[in-house]
C-alpha cells in the first residue's frame, strides 16, 4: 500500500529497533535501518527510536555525524517521529548525568522522575507499564493520534520525561503516581511520544499506520 | 497509583511450552507461539519466554519461536535462558525480543549486567533471582532452576543488581513455583521494598486471588503467572494435538486438569483486580 515510499529507521546504537521495524512491516511501510545520512535525508518518513542515556545517544549521533541530518530532514517539512529517548533528544537539554544539549528542536528540558512523590511514598524508576494518555484540547482528532480514544492506554519504560517550554505542543498527557507530564508532542510534520507504539498492542499500531498515512499525503505534496 | 502489569511466563524446552513443579517435572502443554498470541489478544500487558533447558539444546529453535512470536505480538517479548554472553543478548534482541532476562550470566560475571545496559540500555536488562528459603529463614539465590546454590543472599543481591543498572528483576520462589500455594509474600515484599526498580513477583499463584495478595501484601509492580493461565487455555480449547511429539505429554494425553490450580483467564483476572481497586490495563480499568 506505501510500497514505494521509504522509511528510515535511525540506527545510532541505542537501543532495539526491530520492534520498530517490525511495527513498520505489520503496516505494510517500506522501512530500513539506517545510519546513512543520504538515506536519511532522502527518505519520505523518518523515525528516530531509541533507549538508553541521553548524554550517549547524543554522542553517538555527533560520531556518526547524524545531527545535522535530522535538522536537515525536519526542517524539509516530511513526516518525522520521535520515540521515547527519539523524543528526549528533541528537547534543548537534559539533565541525565550533568546537562546534556539536545537537538534543540523544541525548546525544553528533559527532567527525572523524582525518587519520592508528593507524599513521600517511593516512586519505582524506571516506570514500566501502561498508562493512558489523554488531553484537555480538541487537536487529537488531526494528529498522530486519530483513531485513537482518550484515555486509551500505551505502553512506556522511561526514567525522565520532556517538559516544553511552550505547552502548545503537547499533544498528550500521561500520569505516573500521580506525576502528570507530556506523553507526546506534535508541531507541524513533528510527532514525538514517550510511549512505545509498537509494543502497545493494536491502538500503537494505529499510529503507525496515521503515520504512513501522512507519508502519502507528504508525497503528494511534493508533486 | 501504577498500573500493575499482569505477565503470563511461558516455560521453553525445545519446541513446546511445557511446566513443572518447582522448575522440575516438565509436562508439554502445546506450542508456545498459539498460547502467546492467544494471551496478546485476551490482554497480556508483556509476556516472557523462559528456555528451561538452553544450556542443553540447540538455540536456533528458541530463535525461531521469538522471531515468528514477535511478527504476531506488538506487546513487549522478555527472553531469558541460558544467555550467556553480550553476542546471546544481541542474538536474542535480533531474532526479536524486547528485553532479556540473566540469571546464570549475572551470578558468574555481575559485571554483565553493567555491561549489557549500557550497550542495550537498562529497561532492556532483566535480572531474574531464584530463591530458596533457607531452614534458618535466610533466602539465597540459585542458579539451573533452583538446582545450583551460589551462596548469594537475595536481598544483598537484589541490591546490587540494581545498581549495576539492571531495569527490573524478576524475583521467583523455587519453593512455590508451580504448586499453587501463592506466592512468596515476604520474600516478594523484602525485594520490593529493598530496590528502586520494579519487581516482577513469580511462582507460585494458584489462584486469582494470590495475584491480588502479592500486588497488595507483597507490593509487586508486576505479577508473572504460568499454570493458572495455561490450565485454563488447555481446559478451554482442550488437547490439542499439535504439539511436537517431544517430551513428557503424558499429562496432555489424559487430558486431565491440575489439582493444584484453579485455572483463569486474563480477562477475569483483570476484573477481579479492578473490582480490589488494583489499577491495571483492562476494560472499565481506565482512569
């Protein structure tokens, strides 16, 4: 169905990508993993996954000289997804062991989960599990996220969280003890979550599928 | 308050999923791939394959039921069972697995676990402890199934796995698992309490209601279960006659059911827990 539109999967060794590559497959979406900037810059969707450390992940991307490529890429206006650590690395830094500086697409931070809550009760970190996801706006309908019900629960193993300087961006909330922070971010062809898609059963893959969607209407811009 | 995730292990050995007592006297229940996608559909929050004799058999074949498992299942795959090195986890994360989990490995060379989550990243690394309650009430850690003793004690190991970065730990009680007493509740708690990671508990639910007791009494973050959850499958669809013709399906043959289990299903499970006000992903579970 997307037969001749390619997807580039970032490898920048962090983390397991088959999953996602697997995700691709089960939409029929055309995606290789990669760490060749041409691929990268040339593809009609690119996503960038990953877990791990930011402070890494970042380094890596310099070694393999992949930063200018995403910046490049986004700024071409195709459809692009951040996942988990994919969507940390957007941010303007983060506080992972010392301040590390992020791609700097959103302005923002990437904080830790305190280890504590409000009332003083341990807070387990990382969180891993499903939590839903829902919003106060009424833009959820034209996103990433069409098809998808309120409060419909996604799969997340994360240690920190993004917090945009500009709310306007979040796209989804999500709750850990009682800890409420942005579970996904959308601005133009930018989509980024918190939440592993792929691994959130049948409702994940319906972003997969919106997302190869917006590849075609991408596309056809372009002619 | 978290979203308890339910597990249900599903115990390896050759091409068959099979289950014992006590990780010992391995009856064949059928192939591991239908119960998997069946525990998808019917709401598993993640599943874990356990090669119960790696050491012993060829690995290609668990490759093979991870990668054709993972083109079916969009929920996270744990796999563990005689992984030994960084090139095993690579292997097994390639062939499709989201996390593995060490236990032998770890024993032998903690350092792996500092190792493996760093190149694969913590969440990826599960440290699973088998433990055996000790006459003088001391609990310490095995390896093979609760057959080799290591002299570790699993609350000073618990810790330490932890800080050397493992993402959560699978706590088993080799003296439960596989009869349907319940769970260890104080060996879960201890570990819960000790660790700032999650804990899974395993071994030993017979019931629905156990699983309840060791989220409530014994604070799991997670509850893997086996029998009650494959008893139930095999007392539904009944036997099934394709499974390999390897092993002991003696159990498979008579088609009789578990003494020691009341057989459930994921779906009342999760009921029953929403119903106890313990959150989990299921219907009329949403906040």
């Amino acid at each position: 169905m997307f037969g001749g539109l390619k997807v580039a999967i970032i490898d920048y060794g962090m983390g397991n990508l088959f999953s996602v590559k697997r995700a691709c497959d089960a939409v029929s979406l055309n995606a290789e993993i990669t760490n060749d900037r041409k691929k990268i810059i040339n593809s009609d969707g690119v996503l960038l996954p990953g877990v791990g450390a930011f402070g890494d992940a970042i380094e890596n991307l310099r070694k393999l000289d992949l930063i200018g490529a995403i910046k490049d890429y986004i700024a071409s206006g195709k459809p692009f997804m951040g996942i988990c650590l994919g969507m940390q690395l957007l941010m303007g830094e983060s506080e992972e062991f010392g301040i590390h500086e992020g791609l700097k697409i959103f302005p923002g931070k990437v904080v830790k989960f305190p280890p504590t809550d409000s009332e003083g009760k341990k807070i387990k970190v990382p969180e891993i599990g499903w939590e839903g996801i829902y919003s106060n706006r009424n833009n959820w309908g034209n996103s990433m996220l069409k098809g998808i019900d309120q409060n419909e629960y996604m799969y997340f193993v994360h240690s920190f969280y993004v917090v945009p300087d500009s709310k306007e961006i979040i796209l989804s909330l999500s709750k850990y003890e009682g800890i409420e922070y942005a579970s996904s971010l959308s601005k133009d062809n930018i989509f980024a979550c918190q939440f592993h898609p792929e691994r959130s059963a049948e409702k994940g893959l319906i972003i997969y599928r919106n997302f190869a969607q917006s590849l075609k209407i991408g596309g056809n811009d372009d002619k | 308050m978290k979203n308890i995730r339910i597990i249900p292990r599903l115990d390896i050995k050759g091409p068959n999923l099979v289950k014992g007592i006590h990780l010992e006297g391995l009856r064949v229940l059928g192939k591991p791939e239908k119960f998997a996608k069946f525990y998808y559909e019917n709401g598993a929050d993640e599943l874990i394959y356990m090669d119960v004799v790696a050491s012993l058999y060829n690995r290609n074949s668990l490759h093979s039921i991870v990668e054709r498992t993972s083109k079916e299942i969009f929920i996270p795959l744990t796999v563990g069972g005689g992984l030994r090195t960084i090139a095993d986890i690579r292997d097994v994360l390639r062939a499709g697995a989201d996390k593995v989990s060490l236990n032998t490995a770890a024993i032998n060379d903690p350092d792996i676990i500092k190792k493996a989550s760093k190149i694969f990243g913590s969440s990826t690394i599960l440290v699973s402890i088998e433990a055996i309650k000790q006459p003088d009430g001391r609990y310490l850690a095995y390896t093979d199934n609760g057959r080799e003793f290591t002299g570790f004690d699993v609350f000073d190991w618990a810790v330490r796995v932890a800080e050397l970065g493992a993402g959560e730990i699978m706590i088993t009680s080799v003296d439960r698992e596989g009869t349907g007493e319940g769970y260890d509740l104080e060996l879960t708690r201890r570990v819960s309490e000790i660790v700032p990671i999650p804990v899974i508990a395993c071994g030993g639910a017979g019931s629905i209601e156990d699983v309840k007791n060791v989220i409530v009494q014994g604070k799991a973050d997670a509850v893997s279960l086996a029998s009650v959850l494959h008893y139930g499958v095999v007392g539904k669809y009944g036997i099934n006659d394709d499974f390999a013709e390897e092993g002991n399906i003696e159990y498979l043959k008579r088609g009789r059911q578990s003494s020691r289990v009341t057989p459930g299903k994921l779906d009342e499970l999760k009921t029953f827990l929403i119903t106890n006000k313990i959150n989990c992903r299921g219907k009329g579970g949403k906040i």
